[in-house]
C-alpha cells in the first residue's frame, strides 16, 4: 500500500520533513519546489508509515485504497512524477538552526498565509523575550485563506488551524482593523521595532488593455472571488447572473474556480463558508454556459492539475474542450493527457448537466463589444509557434464574437503600495533581494522585508509561502545578529494598538465563534459577516439590533 497526495495538498513541506525515506518530492531547495502544482509521493518507496498523514494541515494525504472513485487520477499523478526524477533516500531534513535571537521585536503587517508563515518562523528562531506585533486592515484575519480560496475547497481552509496555534502564543500581539499607512504610519512602525516584516499580498487585479473592459458586466476575477468570499470590499458588486452565458478570461487556478463556481451555482456551495449575499444570487442564476478562454494550449495552461480534475469530475457540471485537434502528444503531461480525455467524451454525463464550461484554447480577447452593458467578446484564433525555445501565440487573423452578458477577467494579480515603502509600479512588487526590501536604485532599506506576492509575485499555492517566509526571516535574522538593525525608538509605543477599545485576538474570536455558530444550524462551517462595523460590533461584544 501507498499513499497519496490528492488535491487539497497545500505544500508547505511539512510532510517532507518528517518522511524517513524521503520519497515525498520536490524537496524545499529543490529548483521545481517553488513552482510545484502539488507534492507527490512515491509509490514505489512509500513504507506505508503513516507519518505524513499525522502532519498534513489540509487531510490531503489518503492510503491509496481509500482513494474515492473519481480520484484515481492522484495516485497517476503522484507516480508519473517519479517516471522522470530521482532523489536522495536519505532524506530532507531542515539545517539545525542557531541559538534563537534575544530581545528581538518584529512587526508583521498582513494575516495572509505568507504572514503567519513568518510568524511561525520567527517563532521557531527567537528566544522567550522577543515580541512580534501582527497588524492586519480588516477585523477578521487569514487574508487570502478566508477571502481566496473557493468556498467549495474547504479541506484547503483547514490550514487556519495551524495559524490559530501561532497567534495564542505569548510573544505574538494581534491588532487587527489597523490600516497601516493610513491609521499607523509605516515611520512610526519600524520606530517601534527591529523590523518590519509586509505580508499584504497582491489584491489588485490586472488590466487586460483592451477595448469595452470598463462596461457594466466586466468584472475582474479578484472583486468577484471578494463578492463570494464575503470580503468586506466587494460585498457590493452585485454581478449579473441574468445571462445565459458568462466568459472567464484566463487559464490559471483563479479562472478555474470563477468557472467552477458560476456553473456549479448554489449546489454546489450551498453547504459551504460563501457569502449569503452570493448564495442568494447564484441560487437565481440564469447562466448555461461558461466559456474559459485561454491564448494558448492546454500544455500552457497555468491551473493546476488538481484544480481541472476538481471541475471535470464535478457531478454537476459538463465540460467540453474547443481549440485542440488530434491525439495528446507522446510527451503530454496528465494534464494536457486529461483534456484530450475530456474531447474525446471520456468524461461525459449520462444524464445532461445544468451548466456547462467551455474549455477554449488558442483563443485571445481582442474586444469586450456592447454599448453601455457587455452583449460579447471578439475573441482571435491562435497558433501556436516556438521562439527561443518558449512557446509563443500568434493571430491567425480569423476572428470570432462570443455573445455574453458578464465577463471576468482573471489574467493576473498586483500588489499595493504601502505609503512610505518602496514599490515597483511596473511588476506590482515591493522591490527586494531574498525579502530585503531595496529602493528603485538597489539600496537596502534597512529593517524592511516582505513576503509572499508582494515580494514574489501571484504564484504558487498556499504552502508556497512558508519556504519564502523562511528565506525571509532568516535573512532578518543574519542582519539582527550582525547589528544591521537599529533597535526600537526610545518612548515608541509598539503596544498603542493594544488599549482598551481596539480589535485583537479576543475580539477576533468572539466574532469567529457567532459565525460559527450561525453556520451550525444551517449545516455550514460558518455564515460569514462581511459588514465591518457588524464584525466590529460583535466582537466587541455589543447587542445587534
């Protein structure tokens, strides 16, 4: 018997550590385990000890004869990795670490996955006298857990179990509904400590540059997942479902559960953390068809694995393939091998589903047509060509119109800038060597860091974030114990956030269990309140009226 790793996987290497034969691949240092879709294991070496089941924060990992039916496309998955890499049988273990750093304090803006894997680093490498000040915008925390991942991907949210963990330790301050930039100053932030750690992610969305993107009904995919996710700043966007069809531009993991959710409607969220306000509305939707287009082919395609079969074995959804011809490649991966499956009909319904999603390649938006509201979107034929050794779209010159009433585009994310810190507008970044934040001509800043998206990038899965804040904290840790670090201003107040009044752990929790228990008796994990001054009010214990 073997395990393996199905689709919640997270990849924050925890499995890896622990494996004794190491056969749980790519390793953190591995070049591939930055961009790695998923871990895989070995099922040849696999032992069957059960370790990493112990460990994993997300249940991703299963024996393979509990494997359910529809995912016997894992343990594929998992062994063809191992048809083309070797490895080390001795196994990954983490260098043994110094003694911890004394006296330190770090402030850490943001509560997002790449925050709180920094926390739980700086919790690893310091000693019992340091603090570590956690400053998060929003009343409620976990940043792109709670307000990213899809609803219907609850296995994946249980990663929050072990951020829980993490902020009920001593030396952590949690100060939530703290705008940083606007209501503290990021001066007066690195006044109050040895560093400042920014962890706020990439919540901007990117344009697509082409005519008809501001009309009504062209939407981007990050104020969409806001709406359905309950995020206190797209509660309001009101999408309309009116139509009969929707387009989703782009071919990442981001267009995939825009896809998934519009035509899965309310059945397939129904018992789920979605917002009520997304419930309500997808429960009337009038959408048939979803078109996914995607500028090149499946072999190109940005989403992962795991995330196509999630969409091609859902119950309630047919998917069709448009773009493609002939038989998958000899070399094809199971992902390109899946969407020949899905055009040959393998997959097919035996009885007619709702909805469908259209799965079309070689195809770019060149105009979203209509007056005042989106009625279409002229999209261009593609082919495919090799340049430099990387594979290249170019027009063919025929032309298509895909008539719509909604469209949402999901061809990227950018990150913010911080008043104060120094941003790259151009990649959306905050510029950095290995998390030091640097100005525009390469100057350090001292005592200023960054993790994840806004240091790397939208790239990789939750997981992803760990071994990036770790490359993050340790390059704190070597400048606080060089003496690169100026210490806390004298009379600053790192714990001005912490009076009477203000929204910390307690409040937090406060508002966590009325969610809670507002969900228990309508079997959902919560019902999820997306007013701020509600969440304000209830976790400062006030009576709702």
């Amino acid at each position: 018997m073997t395990h393996v790793i199905t689709r919640a996987c997270c990849n924050d290497a925890a499995c890896v550590a622990v494996c004794p034969k190491n056969c749980i691949q790519p390793s953190p240092g591995d070049p591939e385990f930055a961009t790695a879709e998923m871990l895989k294991i070995d099922p040849v070496n696999c032992i069957d000890c059960g370790a990493c089941v112990e460990v994993c924060p997300v249940d991703a990992i299963v024996p393979d004869f509990r494997l359910a039916a529809d995912q016997g496309d894992y343990l594929a998955l998992n062994a063809e990795y191992f048809t083309n890499h070797s490895y080390d049988q001795v196994g990954f273990r983490e260098p043994v670490a110094d003694s911890p750093a004394s006296g330190l304090t770090v402030a850490v803006v943001g509560s997002g996955p790449a925050a709180m894997y920094a926390v739980e680093r700086l919790l690893e490498r310091t000693a019992l006298d340091c603090e570590i000040h956690v400053y998060e915008r929003l009343p409620v925390p976990w940043g792109l857990v709670r307000f990213g991942v899809a609803p219907d991907h609850q296995d994946t949210k249980q990663v929050t179990r072990g951020f829980e963990r993490l902020v009920k330790d001593p030396r952590v301050h949690v100060h939530l509904n703290v705008d940083v930039g606007v209501d503290i100053s990021h001066e007066e932030l690195a006044d109050g400590h040895h560093a400042v750690i920014y962890g706020t992610g990439a919540s901007g969305a990117r344009d697509l540059g082409i005519p008809g993107e501001e009309l009504e009904g062209s939407i981007s995919a990050s104020s969409f997942v806001a709406w359905y996710n309950g995020h206190p700043d797209g509660r309001d966007l009101a999408p309309d479902l009116s139509g009969r069809r929707a387009v989703v531009i782009g071919n990442g993991n981001v267009a995939l559960d825009v896809a998934r959710v519009l035509a899965t409607g309310h059945l397939g969220v129904e018992s789920s953390d979605i917002a009520d306000h997304a419930l309500e509305a997808l429960k009337g939707s009038d959408l048939e068809e979803i078109v996914v287009i995607g500028r090149r082919g499946p072999a190109e395609a940005a989403y992962t694995t795991p995330e196509l079969l999630s969409l091609i074995h859902h119950d309630d959804v047919e998917v069709a393939v448009e773009g493609i011809d002939g038989l998958a490649p000899s070399t094809a991966s199971l992902k390109e091998r899946l969407i020949h499956r899905v055009e040959a009909g393998e997959f097919r319904r035996s009885t007619p589903a709702e909805r469908r999603v259209v799965l079309k390649y070689l195809a770019s938006p060149v105009e979203i047509v209509g007056t005042e509201r989106v009625t279409g979107v002229t999209v261009q034929a593609n082919r495919l060509v090799e340049d430099g050794g990387a594979v290249r779209a170019i027009p063919t010159g025929a032309s298509d119109l895909i008539e719509c009433s909604l469209v949402v585009h999901a061809v990227g994310y950018r990150g913010k800038a911080v008043p104060e810190v120094p941003f790259d507008d151009e990649t959306g970044l905050m510029p950095n060597d290995k998390g030091r934040v640097h100005a525009p001509d390469g100057a350090v800043t001292p005592g200023v860091y960054v993790v994840g998206w806004s240091k790397r990038g939208p790239s990789g899965v939750i997981g992803t974030n760990k071994q990036c804040a770790v490359e993050t904290v340790e390059a704190l840790l070597t400048d606080f114990t060089s003496g690169a670090l100026a210490g806390p201003r004298d009379g600053a107040d790192r714990l001005r956030w912490s009076a009477s009044g203000s929204f910390g752990r307690l409040q937090w929790e406060r508002l966590d269990a009325f969610e809670r228990e507002a969900g228990r008796s309508a079997g959902r994990p919560r019902i999820k309140v997306s007013d701020p001054d509600t969440m304000l009010a209830i976790g400062l214990g006030a009576e709702l009226r």
